[in-house]
C-alpha cells in the first residue's frame, strides 16, 4: 500500500526535465569552452598537463586497438616495452571511447573536446536521476506543496554538480569523471539495497565504476561504504528492523563487484605494484583549515593544488542552502546531526594524512591531490537540495530568518577567507550571495518560476567566474591543434623517410618530441614513455645507463633524451634516428605540447661510426646504423646469469654501468674507457687530455631531488647542446669525435639572466669502437634467424650451427613473458640489468616466447564466477517473485 501510493505522489519527472539536466552542464561547459577558444572554437584545446602529456597519446593507441591494429595485452610502444594492459584498464575502459572511431589521430583535440562535454552533462543526468529517485533523501518530501518545485530543484542541483570547481580543475585527468558519472547511480542502487533489497543497480553500477577506473572506483566504494555505515548507525539509533539483513545484502552485493570487476583490479593490482610509491604519514594534517574555509568561496586557491586543499566550491547558491539544512526543525534533528557527522567525518579523512592515503589505496598522490575531494560538492548538492524543498513547508517569515543567518555565517566566514583571497573578490561574492538570498525568498515565499530562473542564473554566474578562470588558464597552457595537426603529419613524413618503410625489428630514436610518449602517438617502437603503471625499476635502469635522469623522485617517465652512447643505442637495437632542424618546425613542436615535456635536439652533432650514415631532405635529417642490434642475439659473457643490480643516483656515473652490461653480455671490459676530468680557474670549465680516440661523451652528475638549472655546454668553443632544457637533453651529452692526446675543454654557459649554478666535474669517457666492433662479432649469431615480434608473441628460429648458450632480447624482463622451445616450456631470467634471457639447445630449434597478462587470467576466472553468480541470483529473486504473485492471486 505504500509503496503503491508512492508511485501515485511522486510521479517521474517529465523528458524535458531529464533532457534539460543534460542540455544545462553542456551549454554551460560549451559556453566556457568558446569564450576561452577551445577547439573548435578557436586554437587551444583541452589537452593540457596530463591530457597532454599522456592521454592523448593513448587515445591515439587505443584508436589503433579498436582497429585490429595493436595489441590489448603487450606494446613495444611503450618504453622499451610493456604491459598495455594495465594502461587501458586505467586510462581506457570508458564506453564513451568508441567515440574515436569517428575520429583521425589529427583531429583527437575535437575528440578531447567532444568527451569533456558529454561526460560532464551525463554527471548532470545522474545526478538528476538520483534526486528524483532516491528514497532516503525524498522520504521527508512525500507530500506538500514542495512536490511543486520538485522537478525545478532537482535540475537546479544536478547542474551545480557537474560544474563544480573540481571537475573543471581536474577535467583533463578525463578519465576519472566516469566515476563522477556512475557516484549518483552507486549510492541510488545503494538506496534500493535499503528500501527493497534490490541490489541489482548497486552492483552494475559500482562494477561499472570500477572497471573504467579501477582507481576512483575504490574511491567511489568507499565512500558509499561511508554512507552505509552511517545509514547503519541512523537505523540502529531509530530502532529500524531488518537492519541484519540489509547490511548482508550489502556485503553481498560489494563481493559481488570486487569479484565481476576483478578481471581489471588484478591485472591493474599487479601491473601498478611495479611502481615506486610513497606511503609514509604521521598522521598530520595535509592542509590548513583556512585554506579549507576559503575554497567554499573559490578564487586563487583552485589555482594552487601545492596547498593540498579539497576542491570544493560548488557555488553560492549551495553554500547558502547548505547551512540552511542544519537550522530546519522540520527535518528531523537525528538526520541533521549524521549528515553533519558524516561530512565532519569525510572532511577530517581528507585532512589527516594516514586517512588521506587510505582515499589513495595507501599511496600519496603523484600532483592532482585530494582526488577523492569531488564528493564533498556532492553532499553539499544533496543537503541543499533537501533544505530548499523542505523551505516550502515552513512560513516565509521562518525561511528570511533562516537565510539571514545563512548569510551572517557566509559573511563571517569570508572574512576569514579574505586572508587568502582579495577583499575585491569577497565583496563580489558577498553582493551575489545576497542577491540569491533575496530571490530565493521571493521563490518561497511567493512560488514565482521567475524568481527561481533568477536564483538559477545567479547560481551559474558564481560557478561560471570561477570555471572559467579556471578553463582560461588550462586553455592557455594547452597544446595548440593546428600545432598538433602539423606536428603528427611532419613526423610520419620524416619517420617514412628516414626508415624507408624497413619491415624488419628496430628501434627509433627521436630528436625532438612534444612529449615523452611521441612513440605511442606516432606508432613506432622507441624508448620513450610516460605512463602512471611503467615500471620504476626500468626507468631506473635507463636513467642509469645515460638515457633521461630524474632528477625528482615523483618523476615516473623516460625518453630517448638524444642518445646515450653509441654502443648502448646499438645495444636496445636503435637503427633509426629523426629530426628537424627548421625553426618554424620547433615552435609547432613546442606548441603541440605546452606544458614542459617539449623537446628539440634540432642542432646537435651526431656520433660518427662506420655503419652510421647520415640522411638528410631540406630541413629534415636522420641517421641510419646497420650496426644495430637485433632484437634477439646470443649472449658471450661468462658473467651473463649474473645479477646485475643497478641502484640509479643521477651522481653516479652511467658509463661504469654500461660497462658492466657488456661485461656480462660479451665479456668486455673496457666499452667505455673513463677520461682524468680536472677544473679549469674558471667557473664550470672543465678539462681532459684524450687517452683514446673515438667518440667522445659527457655526464654532468647533479645532487639528489635537485633539478639543474639549464646551461649549454660547449667544446673547444664549439656549442653542441642545450643541457637540461625542458624535456631536450639532460643524461650524457655527446661531445664529438677526437683523437687520443687530444686536449679538450668542457665549459657550461648560462642560457638566462639569472646567475649560473656551480656544476660538478662530469665523467667523461671515449667510446671504444674496436670493442664495440668485437662484441658484436661475438653477440650477433648469424645462426639465429626468423626474428618477429607481433604484439605480445615474439619468435626467433636457431639454425643448425647454433652453440647452447643464453639467448637475450632487449625487450625488458616482465613474469608476464612464458618461453618455449620447440613447444616445450623454458625458465625466462632477468639478465644484463632489465633484459630478458633464455637457455637454448645445440641446433635447430623454435623459439617462442609469448606475453599473458599477470593475474588476467584469474581475474577473468573471478569476474565469471562474479556474474554467474549475479545471473543466478536475479533468476532465483525473479522466480520468488512470480511465486509470490501466484501465491497472492490465489489468496485473493
């Protein structure tokens, strides 16, 4: 019966409503997007920070995986290689993607543009969806004059929702707003679990959230696991009954979804445990309660994530509502007191460090901090949106009292703020705030659409002058598409160019790049990659061996940072390398990333080695080495099983390190014979007389956690590059080829005003290329043919003059990788540092090696059983059901 006569009061809101929660975060978000020029409204885009730096990339692999044309499960794209995986379950597994199908690789900026939009007008559309259906937070509004306004307030709330400041400051991170999506749907599936056990959009809902960010999909589970608990201590504390058996369906149903979303969460466990992280706390407190305080307002502290505050202004309206929900009799005093617990509650974890990384699976956040920050804007939604429809049962008179206070409190807050922020910005705020408070008790008071359409745009104004602040300075710092555009197609033209279409295995070194993830965008095999899930122990070891130095612990990526040595480009089987030295070309480079991860090497010497030829087309240049290493070649060394544990130190020196890689592949000794380096009288001037002849490098070793300021380095007078410029060249320097006796001098010079930073002497070492030239006699087997690497499956055939011994591909060592030989399974190792080799008989053989997924498959077996058991589930409750239907009409 009361549920019957809930079906007659509250009645569905009409399509226009539920178009309307869409069309209001859309037309808002498209209007920021053309007043600050963003594709296509003009030459900026949303791809800035991150967006920019990674997603894109990805996106433009993903495109290629949608078409049959790279792998699910492994990329040589990625680094030197790695597990895709991983990358596409956090980055990727939004529905929303198969958008890009629609979409060429140039044209992804519009894509970028596209997905933003739609993403936050569903928010909007959830969140609506919520409001309206939501038992627990309507049970209070069953009757009265309120159900009026019901359809109008609802709108109004869900739009504050998806334009909250949160949302337009970490937007670029797109892939976590599925979670803001499918929040509001959790926590109604939650409320079904409580008013009829009906778990089935609980565990959709929250197994969707998962699965396309298994990362704010724990957040999102835990904080309706928070909710929970706290509907857990209301029902005890109002004597409810049946309160065991809702919370065993809950635990029922959150088991069901770590088990149907466990084919992600496995997999992307095991992936990410490869990365370094920091769990260290004191419990202290993350941030200063001022700082917290002045972001209900909003102005220059959404600019600054460094102070760790939670972004949480949602806009005045709300703020004035909200505190009108704690001052309402007629909302009952214990609801009021667990809304304020819990908030208190949810506030103290983002605030306490211990708490703080418990949000963050116990791992501080690499920037972007108090991620999980977004559902405090959501309570605020929900309470304000009960306080103003309960404001219709009270008398008018009650309802001024109520905003007066609302406003005094406001005003005394702001005056604390007003230590943070401008007191021009408070006394805007303040007159806007008291304009929503005036129409809004016309609105009650007089239940007048037009005072509540003024209340409406007033509302949108306060969000729209902080989202747009915050879009116009994201806007700026984007990559540009034009530069984007012209970026891609030039560099496929020149990689066609240099490469000349060779089928065969190698590696490409890129001479200038708009970030560390050009392979993936551009695809071909590299060195370069900026992934969260790349392995810390592999960036290590390249930074180790001269490639790109991270200078900060935080820093998670590598490139190919113009070469180390020769010998080791030779090693990881770099054939080709390309480049640009037009200058037009440089700013498009810069402006197809605009946030620091720009590279260009255009003016640099290039080693010179025989087998090295030089390719050159008006401003395009390149370098061919035949003397590349295969994929795949015999190792000679009799040290090679040995482990090799290199312990990165940007102090350390690269070419002791490189010699004890040869040392166990081939037996050398001597690949890099280190020079007698001393100081000149003058600052940062250094000399060496030559020993050996041949190609000659630099590293210049800098202090732990200290990024050096940028220098051009010159030899003999003769410049030959802009060391620690952005993202251009930080790890050995090449300084050219001299001959032993040689006499040269090293000197930095500062590329800005500022006063030059003391350098310490570099290690400078001469390549020996007879040594070269005798491991790679021994190490290149002509007796090993057939290489091919698709995918995750690589294959190499032995010929019948093959010597057992250890076989080694430069691909890195992961216990995703199985061997076979002639079908039968052999033990992979880790050699050489981060390689991967394999014992192989005497004679004729087929090797195979093949890549699976850590935890894929028990992760698919789990998630199978998760939705047989759901399967199973919905059919016994359907089957009861009927039963019980039966049972009624023959009763009656």
């Amino acid at each position: 019966m009361g549920e019957s006569l809930m079906r007659k009061t509250i009645r569905p809101a009409n399509l226009a409503f539920y178009v309307s929660s869409l069309l209001v975060p859309s037309i808002f978000t498209i209007l920021v997007f053309f007043i600050t020029h963003v594709a296509p409204f003009g030459h900026n885009t949303v791809a800035s920070v991150d967006f920019s730096n990674q997603y894109m990339a990805l996106f433009a692999y993903l495109k290629r995986a949608l078409a049959g044309n790279a792998s699910w499960a492994y990329s040589s794209e990625f680094g030197l290689g790695g597990n895709v995986f991983g990358v596409i379950t956090y980055y990727l597994l939004s529905p929303l993607n198969v958008i890009l199908l629609f979409f060429h690789v140039t044209e992804l900026p519009y894509f970028g543009t596209l997905i933003t939009v739609v993403k936050i007008s569903l928010i909007g559309f959830t969140t609506f969806l919520f409001l309206q259906k939501s038992k627990f937070v309507n049970e209070e509004l069953l009757c009265g004059s309120q159900l009026r306004f019901k359809n109008y307030t609802s709108l109004m709330f869900s739009s504050f929702f998806p334009l909250c400041s949160f949302v337009f400051a970490y937007k670029e991170c797109i892939m976590w707003l599925d979670a803001l999506v499918l929040l509001p749907l959790v926590l109604l599936g939650m409320d079904r679990i409580i008013y009829g056990r009906r778990p089935l959009l609980f565990i959709v809902s929250a197994s969707g959230a998962i699965i396309t960010n298994f990362y704010f999909g724990y957040i999102v589970l835990l904080f309706s696991g928070i909710v929970f608990v706290f509907w857990i201590i209301r029902a005890l504390l109002c004597k409810m009954k049946s309160i065991a058996i809702t919370v065993i369906c809950f635990a029922f149903s959150s088991v069901l979804v770590l088990l149907i979303s466990a084919v992600v969460t496995l997999p992307g466990f095991l992936g990410s445990s490869q990365v370094r992280k920091s769990a260290i706390f004191h419990f202290w407190p993350v941030y200063s309660f001022p700082n917290l305080i002045s972001q209900l307002f909003s102005e220059s502290q959404v600019f600054n994530t460094n102070l760790h505050v939670p972004i949480i202004y949602v806009g005045l309206l709300v703020l004035v509502v909200f505190f009108i929900f704690f001052m309402q009799s007629g909302v009952r005093f214990i609801d009021r007191a667990l809304a304020g617990a819990m908030l208190i509650f949810v506030v103290f974890t983002t605030w306490i460090d211990f708490f703080y990384l418990i949000w963050h699976a116990m791992a501080w956040p690499n920037g972007y901090p108090q991620r999980e920050s977004f559902v405090i804007p959501f309570i605020f939604c929900v309470l304000g949106y009960v306080a103003l429809l309960r404001a219709f049962d009270d008398s008018s008179s009650k309802f001024a009292k109520q905003l007066f206070a609302s406003f005094t409190l406001i005003l005394t807050l702001a005056f604390i703020g007003t230590v943070h922020m401008s007191l021009e910005y408070m006394l805007v705020v303040l007159i806007v705030t008291l304009a929503i408070c005036v129409f809004l008790y016309l609105f009650v008071a007089y239940r007048r659409l037009r005072y509540f359409a003024i209340s409406f745009v007033l509302a949108l104004v306060s969000l729209f002058y902080v989202d747009f602040k915050v879009e116009r300075l994201s806007a700026n710092e984007s990559m540009k598409v034009g530069a984007y555009k012209k970026f891609i197609l030039q560099s496929w033209d020149e990689i066609s160019f240099v490469t000349r279409n060779d089928k065969s295995n190698y590696r490409i070194g890129n001479r200038y790049q708009a970030n560390d993830n050009d392979p993936i965008t551009l695809g071909y095999n590299g060195v370069s990659n900026y992934v969260s899930q790349q392995s810390t122990q592999l960036t290590d070891f390249l930074s180790a061996v001269g490639y790109y130095q991270k200078h900060q612990p935080w820093t998670r990526w590598s490139n190919f940072n113009n070469g180390s040595t020769l010998s080791f480009d030779r090693l990881l089987g770099i054939k080709y390398t390309y480049g640009n030295n037009s200058k037009n070309f440089s700013k498009i480079v810069e402006d197809a990333n605009a946030n620091g991860m720009s590279g260009d090497n255009t003016f640099l010497t290039m080693p010179v080695a025989s087998g090295v030829s030089k390719i050159t087309k008006g401003h395009w240049f390149g370098t061919r080495d035949v003397n590349a290493f295969p994929l795949v070649f015999r190792a000679n060394g009799d040290t090679v099983n040995k482990a090799l544990q290199v312990e990165y130190s940007p102090t350390h020196n690269p070419f002791l390190v490189q010699n004890e890689v040869w040392k166990r592949l081939a037996g050398s000794q001597n690949m890099m014979i280190n020079q007698a380096t001393r100081m000149t009288k003058k600052i940062n001037s250094f000399e060496s007389v030559l020993n050996h002849s041949g190609n000659v490098y630099a590293f210049f070793p800098t202090a732990e956690k200290e990024t050096p300021a940028a220098v051009k380095v010159k030899v003999n007078g003769k410049i030959v590059s802009d060391l620690n410029q952005s993202d251009a060249e930080n790890g050995i320097v090449y300084l050219g080829k001299f001959e032993r006796n040689q006499k040269i001098t090293v000197t930095l010079d500062k590329m800005v005003k500022e006063s030059l930073v003391t350098y310490q002497a570099p290690f400078i070492a001469v390549e020996n290329e007879q040594s070269f030239k005798l491991a790679r006699q021994k190490l290149v087997d002509q007796s090993i043919d057939g290489i091919s690497l698709k995918g995750a499956c690589l294959k190499f055939l032995t010929g019948s003059e093959f010597s057992h011994g250890t076989v080694v591909t430069t691909i890195p060592f992961d216990s995703g990788w199985k061997g076979f030989v002639d079908g039968r399974q052999e033990k992979l190792r880790r050699v050489a540092g981060e390689f991967m080799g394999i014992d192989v008989p005497s004679g004729r053989h087929k090797v195979v090696l093949k890549y699976e997924v850590p935890g894929l498959r028990l992760g698919l077996i789990l998630s199978l059983t998760g939705i047989l058991i759901l399967t199973v589930f919905i059919c016994t409750s359907s089957w009861l059901s009927h039963v019980r239907v039966e049972n009624s009409l023959r009763e009656d």
